[in-house]
C-alpha cells in the first residue's frame, strides 16, 4: 500500500486518514523488517529544521502520523486535503487492538517506573488478549543500553512503544533499531504513558473536536510556553511560503 508522503517546509508529513494507516500498520507487520511510526507536529517541524538527526530520522520513517491542528491545517493551506488528523496517543491504542488480534508481543519502553508500570495494567485491563511482553522506564543509562535490548529482544516482542519524548524518542529509534531483530513495528509515543497512566491529562473531547488541544495543553502545563512558542513560528513560515 503506497502512502503520498508530502513535505511541509521541507519536513516530510503522510497524507493519510486513520483507516487507510491501519491498513499500513497490518502490512508491516507482514513484512520481515523493522518499520518506524512517528507522530509529526509543528513543534517537530521546527526542531527538525535545526536538528539533522532528527530530520533524518523522520525522512526514515514508515508512517509519519500528521499529528497536531496545526499540522493539518498547513497541510490544507498547501493543498493536501485528504489529510485527517491521527493524534500518536490514539493511534498507540489501534496498534494495541490489532497486536491482540494478531496475538503479536508488546514491549513498551519509557517514562518513570510507577507511569510505566501503571500505564501498562491500564493497557492491559482495556486490552485483556494484548500480550505485554516486557516492559521498561525510560531512565537507563547509556551504558546500560546493552542490556536493554538483550531484554527487547529476549521477550520477543513485535511491537515495540518508545515514550522518551522528542527528539529523544526519535533518537533512539533511529540508533538501536537495528539491534532490535524481532521488532516489525517501533512507535515513538511521547508523553502518552503519563496520560494513560492519569498523570497529565488530556483535554476533553469537545476541546479535541474543536483542534485546541494545543491550548488545553498550555493553560495546564504552562512552563511548555517556549515549546509552544514554535506554534507561531510555524504559521509564520506556512504562511510565508504560501505567499511565496
Ligand atoms: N522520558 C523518559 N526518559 C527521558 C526523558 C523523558 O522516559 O530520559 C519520558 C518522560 O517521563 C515522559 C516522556 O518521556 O513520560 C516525555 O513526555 P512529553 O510529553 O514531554 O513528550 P512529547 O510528547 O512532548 O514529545
């Protein structure tokens, strides 16, 4: 299944609606070979602009998730408009139904041990056929790494959930990836097992219905003012280079 990839200044984005990156997700797991999913927001645009390994690892993924209104609403002013948005957080939770339906072993890596571990029963009681093969916090040091993916590799997991939050995630993925044999699927998933686990919250759905979950975000989390700050880089430049 070909997915249109576009770039939107110059990041590259999928045009592509939930179902049809389900459909993806099943035909990676078919193929003997490891895939990355990455959501993409304008945040990581703005990184990835200034951030070369980031920017390599997005030009590498599988399945780049048009996370983020504002994402899908520079996708539209540049004309891509079969575009839907697919938040990562929710898109998690597909892979989750689909890896219990084709009884595929779950590892989920990242965040602090009580969110992990929390987040994982939460994942486990909603899904009671996913296989949860092993899990891990995120707070391992690089010299313990090693050991890390001797564990991934022993619970034979097919999925593997990176939470260490961007660019890290990204990062990571893009380093031990390859050491990872039996890994057909690797989700880089951010701050999702802190709102699984009821750690930070997300915003109800008639805030997510309206596209400002970008809002909610900032008046709870106020200190995240600087990360929101590339928001209005990034409609600065869509805007710009529509004019152009
Ligand atoms: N995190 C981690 N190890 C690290 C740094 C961060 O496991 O070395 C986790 C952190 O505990 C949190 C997540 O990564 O669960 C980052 O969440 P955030 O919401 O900042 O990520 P975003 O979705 O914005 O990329």
């Amino acid at each position: 299944m070909n997915v249109c990839r576009v770039r939107i200044l110059d990041i590259p984005v999928d045009v592509i609606n939930k179902k049809r990156a389900e459909k993806k997700v099943e035909q990676m797991l078919m193929e003997n070979k490891s895939h990355t999913i990455i959501a993409i927001n304008p945040e990581k645009v703005i990184a990835a602009r200034h951030d070369s390994t980031l920017k390599e690892a997005l030009e590498n993924a599988d399945l780049l998730l048009p996370d983020g209104a504002g994402l899908v609403w520079a996708a539209r002013i540049f004309g891509y408009n079969g575009i839907q948005r697919i938040p990562g957080a929710d898109f998690m939770e597909n892979i989750c139904k689909i890896g219990a339906r084709r009884n595929c072993g779950v590892f989920i890596y990242g965040s602090r041990e009580e969110v992990n571990r929390k987040a994982t029963q939460i994942l486990q009681k909603r899904y009671p056929r996913l296989r949860i093969a092993g899990r891990c916090h995120g707070y391992i040091d690089e010299e313990k790494m090693d050991e890390l993916i001797e564990m991934i590799n022993a619970s034979g997991a097919i999925v593997l959930f990176v939470a260490l939050g961007s660019p890290k995630q990204e990062k990571w993925m893009m380093k031990y990836l390859p050491r990872l044999n039996k890994v057909r699927i690797c989700q880089g998933i951010g701050g999702t097992l802190d709102t699984l686990a009821g750690y930070s919250k997300r915003a109800p759905k008639w805030i997510q219905y309206l596209q400002a979950e970008w809002f909610y975000r900032l008046l709870r989390e106020p200190w995240r003012i600087k990360r929101q700050k590339a928001l209005i880089q990034f409609a600065k430049l869509v805007l710009k280079e529509k004019a152009r």
